[in-house]
C-alpha cells in the first residue's frame, strides 16, 4: 500500500509516491521517496507523510510504524531550492508550521514510530530521528543540525533534539553545525543504537516485531502517557500516572495479559 499526493516533484520519479507504505505482519513500513533530492522535506513529501501517519492512526491493525528513507539518505532536512523559489512571511510561516504539525502528530499518533536511518540525517532529518520514539542506525549514518552554518539556526529541530539528548550536546550540535557519527549519536541518546549496515533491517524488524505482539492498546496508552508526564514536574506525573495505571488496570487487555502471565500461557489481545 503506497500514499502519494499530487503535487508534482521534479526530484522524484515520474509518477512515484513520495511516500511508499508497505504493511506486514502489524508493522506499517513508511519510506520518503525522493532519492535524488536525498528525500528532503518538501510541502508534497510533508503532506504525504502526514497523510500516512493521520491514516495510520486510525488503523487499529498497525501496532508499530518504521520510517525510513530511499536510496542513500535518511533525510536530508528542508528543501532549501523549494523555501528561496517565491520567499515570503507567509509561506514561511505555513511551512514550519506544517512542518511542526507533522512532528507533534508522530509523538500523538498510537502506533510507537521507530526511524531507520542510512546516510545522512541533517537539519529536519535529524529532528525526524528526535522526534520517533525509537531510533536505530547503520555505523555509517551521520547527523547534524547545520543550519548555523548558512545563517539559519535549527530552532525547530532543537525542539525535539533537547527533548531526546543531553543540554550540552544539543547545544554542541546546533551551535557547531558539524556532522556527528553513529557512534555519538548512540553515545549522547540521538539514537538507541547503531548497527553493522547489514544487520539494520534485521535489528528494525525485531524491534518492530516485538513491539506488535503487544496489546496495542496498552502501546497507545504507554505513548500517551509518556510525552505527557515528561513535561510534568516529579509530583504531578506521579498523580497523572496513577490515573493512568486505574484506568489501564481497568482494560480487558490488562486483565488477560496478567491473568495469561499467572496461567503461564501466551496472551490473546482485543484492544479493549
């Protein structure tokens, strides 16, 4: 299954969906596909991927998302020639918001999004990586927020990269600009965990696996729960999270999950 859009991309084959989507097994596989372009952000490529994700969302077979990339780049951030064709405030303004309702809609969606990177991750790209809640790499991947360099800084890929690494590597990495490797990456938490290039597929789909064998709707409340208690002081996440446990305590999902695990057998998920 493929989502495209309309929009006509000069860096994309002719006729090609800019995002391709391939369902297997309860994991939904979505890649960006302009390669030539190393699938930088466009307006078209952004409202493809949105469309995936907010049709996903309502999927209830998909329990785990893969986001990838086609040919030899993960992401390569905005389409700079795409933003200085016709500038304007208002094109501007419609841009990054589009672009920061997409990145809100990965962390809000039920389904865990998991980034599987090759190549480059720059800019944008490497606030796609922040923002999925799991992140896996080829030892070959590099990353940056380089916009400092050409007199842009990456103030919207902070927001999600000092929300997934440490204070003073986010601010090394914006301030500095240069490429880090996968093994900083995997060091400062940019990513779980770099990888051979030959076992990146292999590692994803383990992850992938594992995560839908779980209830998906105790995914969808763990998810939840998670994004909104980070931003809580220590005392009020704790009065959020015992509501939550109540009311996960009270799913049939919970029930059958602890009653299978007392009768040592395998669970058989409702999503109830």
């Amino acid at each position: 299954m493929s989502a495209a859009v309309s929009t006509h991309d000069p860096h994309a084959p002719q006729d090609a969906p800019l995002v391709l989507r391939e369902d297997r097994d309860g994991v939904a596989t979505l890649t960006l596909n302009r390669p030539k372009a190393r699938n930088a952000l466009s307006v078209g490529l952004m409202a493809a991927l949105q469309d995936a994700l907010d049709a996903i969302h309502e999927d209830r077979s998909v329990r785990a998302v893969v986001l990838a990339g086609a040919g030899g780049a993960f992401c390569a951030g905005h389409d700079l020639k795409e933003m200085r064709a016709a500038p304007s405030r208002a094109l501007y303004e419609a841009l990054f918001t589009q672009c920061s309702r997409l990145m809100l809609t990965i962390n809000r969606i039920r389904q865990p999004v998991i980034a599987k990177v090759r190549g480059v991750a720059t800019a944008a790209g490497c606030q796609l990586v922040a923002t999925c809640d799991l992140a896996y790499c080829e030892e070959g991947a590099r990353f940056a927020t380089p916009g400092v360099n050409i007199g842009l800084f990456c103030s919207t890929p902070m927001v999600a990269l000092t929300r997934a690494v440490g204070r003073k590597a986010a601010m090394e990495m914006l301030l500095l600009g240069d490429l880090i490797d996968a093994e900083e990456a995997e060091r400062i938490g940019l990513v779980n965990r770099a990888v051979p290039a030959e076992q990146l597929d292999e590692v994803v789909d383990g992850v992938a696996a594992r995560i839908a064998s779980k209830s998906p709707l105790t995914l969808a409340i763990g998810k939840e729960a998670f994004y909104h208690q980070i931003e809580l002081d220590a005392e009020s996440a704790y009065a959020y999270a015992a509501k939550v446990m109540t009311e996960n305590m009270m799913a049939q999902d919970a029930a059958e999950g602890i009653d299978a695990f007392l009768g040592k057998r395998t669970p058989v998920w409702c999503g109830r």
